[in-house]
C-alpha cells in the first residue's frame, strides 16, 4: 500500500490543480456534531481520479482524529470516496450538496 501511496504521490504531484489548505473551522454535520476541519481540499473542476489521489495524499498525511473537507464537483467523487475512506481505515462522517457541488467531511482514524 505504502508503494502505491509513493506513486500516486509523485503523479499527484505533477498533474493536479487542487487548493490544498490546513485551516480550522468548524463545521456542523447533519446528525448536530460538530467537527473542527483540520485540513481542506478545493477540487471544484478536477476529475477523476485526481480526488481520490488528493484525499489518499492528506489522510497518509494527517494525524488521527483530525477532519478532512473535501470539495469537488464531480459526481462520481462523492460515489467513491466513502467506500476510498473506509479502505484507508478513516470514517466518512457525512457528504453534504451546496449550491456548487459536495463537501466531504473525513476523520482519520488511528
């Protein structure tokens, strides 16, 4: 898993157009939790799978407990990334539609 991480990481990096941020807000999900973002990714315009790949590169990188914003456009996206989160052993805490598209909210587990 650690050598496809390393691959994924180095094509990542030469062909993505994701806004990558580490700030906290918080945020209130549908079942009144609210959570503290830790890190947010901006995917509005990207494809397949460059979310998928994005959200792989800041979970290998979070700590446990912190929360994951995911924000993208693309349906397939928010069909994937769930069932991606509980592969990486991380808990999909809610998808919610805007106006523009989806935010995926992703805790990391230990």
């Amino acid at each position: 898993m650690k050598l496809l991480v390393t691959l994924w990481r180095k094509w990542f990096k030469r062909s993505h157009e994701v806004t990558v941020n580490k700030g906290l807000h918080q945020v209130e999900l549908p079942d009144g939790e609210i959570v503290q973002v830790t890190h947010s990714a901006d995917c509005i315009g990207a494809s397949c799978p460059r979310p998928q790949l994005v959200t792989m590169q800041m979970l290998d990188e979070m700590e446990s407990g912190d929360i994951l914003e995911l924000v993208s456009d693309n349906s397939t996206t928010v069909e994937t990334i769930p069932a991606l989160a509980m592969v990486l052993y991380s808990d999909h805490l809610a998808t919610l539609h805007t106006k523009t598209g989806w935010r995926i909210y992703i805790r990391k587990s230990d």
